[in-house]
C-alpha cells in the first residue's frame, strides 16, 4: 500500500490525525504526494529503483524509503530526480495546490 493510500485510509480514522497540527498533516500530505510522483515518473521512464541508486549515487533502501514516505528528500535529490526523469520540479507538486486548499 502505497503512502498515499495509507494517508487516504487514516482519514477515515481520527486517532492519529487528531494529534497532528495543521502543518504537520500538510507536511505529511506534501511528503506522500512527492513519494507517488517520484515512483510514477520513475516506472514511466522504465528504470527500476537500483537503476535510480545507482545513477543517483545513493543506496537502493533510500529510494525505497522515498517511495514509501519513510524519508524526506532534499530539495538536491529531488532537483537530481527531476533532471534524470528529465521533468521539472513542478511535477512533483501537482496536488499541492488541491492539498492546501484542504
């Protein structure tokens, strides 16, 4: 299950929304929309995630944990992402808009 849909599945429940802030939820929301871009383009493009660690130069567990949400990227990682999926950065923020909005 995907980030996303974990983040979908904990609307229906309050336990663990209901001690968050605001930013933290939007935080959340941003991190999970980044994490199913990232393994979107990545498939599109045909790689796999060895082949994105290697070309980027980090460890295959990294990317998995970016697909998973389990860590955030930097801004640096993502602009390497962007530029070997030759995409521009603002494909990674597509839902961000409709995230703020709430």
């Amino acid at each position: 299950m995907s980030i996303k849909e974990k983040l979908q599945n904990a609307k229906n429940t309050t336990w663990l929304s209901d001690a968050l802030t605001q930013e933290e939820k939007v935080a959340a929301a941003i991190s999970a929309e980044i994490a199913s871009c990232l393994q979107k383009y990545r498939k599109l493009q045909g790689l796999t995630q060895n082949d994105l660690a290697d070309v980027l130069h980090v460890s295959n567990d990294e990317i998995i944990r970016w697909e998973n949400g389990d860590e955030d990227f930097t801004i640096a990682n993502l602009a390497k992402v962007a530029t070997l999926l030759n995409l521009r950065l603002c494909n990674f923020f597509g839902a961000i808009d409709e995230i703020l909005a709430g």
